[in-house]
C-alpha cells in the first residue's frame, strides 16, 4: 500500500480504492445521523410548551349576615357666629385707609375703612349750588305773584295772567324741591364713603387693602356680629334624612370638656359638591362666650328610623370592574370564586351597606380580592376561623 502525506495538512493520502469506499461509506453514514438529529432538535423545538398550573390562593372569607344601621355618632363642629356680614362700601372709590383688622373687635358705628371722598365732596358742593339758584328763582316766583295778585284785586290785570303767575311758581318750586333732593343725595354719597359696623362683633376677615380701587357693594371686611352661636358640622347623606328641626343634641367644648346644649335650626338643602356631605347647623343655648372658631363634638342621638337587618360588608373586599362595584362569591362546592355585582346603598365606618346583590349566607372573600379571576380555585385561609357579619 502506498502512502503519501499531503503538504498542507500532514494527513495521509490513502492510495487505495477499497480504503477509500469504506471512508465514503463511513462519511455518508455520519452525515444522515448529524441530519437526523437535527431533526429531533427542530421537531422538539418547534413542540408547544405545557403551560404551568395556575396556582390556588388561599383567600379569607366571611359569611354575609344581617345587621343593624345605626345613625348615631359624634362629629366634629366649629363654633361661628350666627350672623356673619361682609361689609362694602355703599359707593365705588380707591380705599385710603382701612382700620380693622382680622380678629379685631369694633363697636356699632366704629369706623372700620375709607375711600377717597374728593368727587362725592364736589358733587355736594355742586348740588348745593343747585339749590341756591333754585330758591332764588322760587322766591322771584312767589314775589310776581303777590304782584299780580294785587293787581288783579283793583281790576288792572285779568284772571288768566295771574294763572300764568301761579304756574311759574309752582314750576319754581318744584325745581326747588328737586334741587333739595339731589343735594340730601350728594351729601348721603359722600357720607358712604366711611365704612362703619352696623353693630357691635369681630373682624373674622379682611378682602381689601388700601390703594385698592373697589366698586360699591364689594366685600372689603366680614365682620361676625357678637350674639348667638352655631356649631356647623357635615353628615353623610343616610344621616340627614334623619335629622329633624328643632331636635335636641348636646355639644362637648374640645378643649374644656365643656358640655353645652342646643337644637337644630338649620340643615343644608344640598350636598356639598366635593364632600358629598350636608352642612348642620346647631343653635347653641348660652354659649355666646365661646370663642369663634372653636372645636366641639356634637354628640347624635339615636334617631328615628335607624334600619335593621341590612348587609354591611368591610370595604377591603369590595373591587371595580368598570362602571360597577363586585365582591367574590365563594362556591364550597367546587371550591372556586365568581364575581357577583352589588349595589352600594352608604357607607357606615369602614362598612358599606349593600342595599342589593348579596344574601345572607353567602361567603364572599375579603382579601386579596384583586388577584382573583373568575372560576379561579382557591383555598379558605384559617376555614375554622372564618368570620362573619352577623348581627352581634
């Protein structure tokens, strides 16, 4: 047998024929097992994935049960005063002075603010003008008369020209009297241009600065006029319904422990748009030394018409599904969740009422309710413990 060694490789060079067919025959047969194995790899590549199991969560349940609503509770009031003014200038003018200031207490007629007076002052003037040329004029009217008068006693003048004589002086003088009128209204401007207090109280507020140009009627001060007390406190929307005019509650002085009285004089024809609350009013009864701004806890009695065997559920284990509100239903049987919509009738504390949706007996999670989807299984976390909202 010949060998030979190639001069770039170092590798044999088999001479041979056989050798050489049994080298093809062993080259062919490792390239179908490379290709069939690539195969295998493709195939196996291209198979779907087994997707994992979804896990079971354990969930706390409770059961729904009936309760009752009650609507008493304390709130938190403020003591104001129950007439309280924002005072404006009755004319319009640049503010050169202004005396009160906020938490001041003036008397009735105390000057609180002033505006410039120079035009109202002219215009006065002006007008009592006015009134000097028309008194003249009156009383040269009054003096033809008399004149004429006499003349037509002896006979010199015909009774015609003396009714010309009367007219004119009825003309003088009603431009006398509305000279008159005019001038009294010049002099009441120019007497608007100092602010007083109608009466005696406290400057609670200040909305205008001197140099400041206002027009007539705009508030410069508030002032809270000294007399009766309210204490103003908010109710939720199932409370109001309730209140009564006229009832009785009592008032406790946050810082004294103070215990005052008074009766509901006033309560809010609409909610507030932000709060979504009503705005109490309590007329106090001999609490006019309280100081304004002060906190009390208004003490609600119990009230007619306190509902009974409703449904209340914690608001942890209610979920929003677009427009509406769901809880997870719990099924024993098969052990897995459904969404079920309720409907919100108010809120009590950290409850809501559900006024349709759930029936007492259901079990309905009340945590973890936003990992949940619906058929999901789960696990009762603690299922000897699990609470309930029955009645107590």
């Amino acid at each position: 047998m010949r060998q030979s060694f190639s001069p770039l490789r170092g590798t044999p060079l088999l001479g041979d024929s056989s050798l050489n067919a049994s080298s093809g025959r062993i080259l062919t047969g490792t390239v179908a097992l490379t290709l069939a194995l690539g195969s295998v790899l493709v195939l196996s590549a291209c198979s779907p994935k087994q997707a994992a199991p979804e896990p079971i969560r354990a969930v706390k349940l409770l059961t729904v049960g009936a309760s009752d609503l009650n609507v008493q509770g304390e709130y938190a009031a403020e003591v104001r005063a129950r007439v309280e003014t924002r005072l404006g200038f009755r004319v319009g003018g640049k503010i050169l002075v202004r005396q009160a200031e906020a938490g001041q207490r003036v008397q009735a007629g105390q000057v609180l603010a002033e505006v410039d007076v120079q035009d109202y002052a002219l215009a006065a003037q002006a007008a009592q003008a006015q009134v000097v040329g028309a008194r003249t004029q009156r009383d040269l009217a009054a003096a033809d008369f008399k004149r004429y008068e006499a003349l037509l006693a002896q006979n010199f003048i015909s009774a015609a020209e003396l009714e010309r004589r009367s007219a004119v002086l009825k003309a003088a003088q009603a431009t006398l009297d509305q000279a008159l009128a005019q001038a009294q209204s010049q002099t009441n401007q120019a007497s608007y241009a100092k602010l007083t207090a109608p009466t005696a109280g406290v400057i609670t507020a200040v909305e205008a600065e001197p140099g400041q140009v206002v027009s007539a009627g705009q508030p410069v001060v508030r002032l809270a006029q000294e007399g009766p007390r309210d204490a103003v406190f908010a109710v939720p929307e199932h409370v109001v319904s309730r209140l009564k005019m006229g009832q009785k509650m009592s008032a406790t002085v946050g810082n004294t422990n103070q215990v005052v009285q008074g009766q509901v004089r006033e309560i809010g024809a609409s909610a507030d748009p932000v709060t979504r609350t009503f705005t109490v009013k309590l007329g106090l009864v001999k609490a006019e030394a309280l100081p304004l701004g002060a906190t009390l806890n208004v003490q609600a009695p119990q009230l007619a018409g306190s509902q009974s065997d409703v449904i209340k559920v914690p608001t942890n284990a209610l979920r929003q599904e677009g427009t509406q509100t769901t809880v997870w239903v719990f099924d024993p049987q098969t052990s897995t969740v459904a969404s079920q919509v309720v409907q919100v009738a108010t809120a009590d504390g950290n409850e809501v009422v559900i006024a349709a949706g759930l029936k007492a007996g259901q079990q309905i999670v009340s945590a973890g309710v936003h990992v949940l989807s619906p058929g999901q299984k789960v696990s009762v976390y603690n299922a000897n413990t699990a609470p309930t909202t029955q009645a107590k």
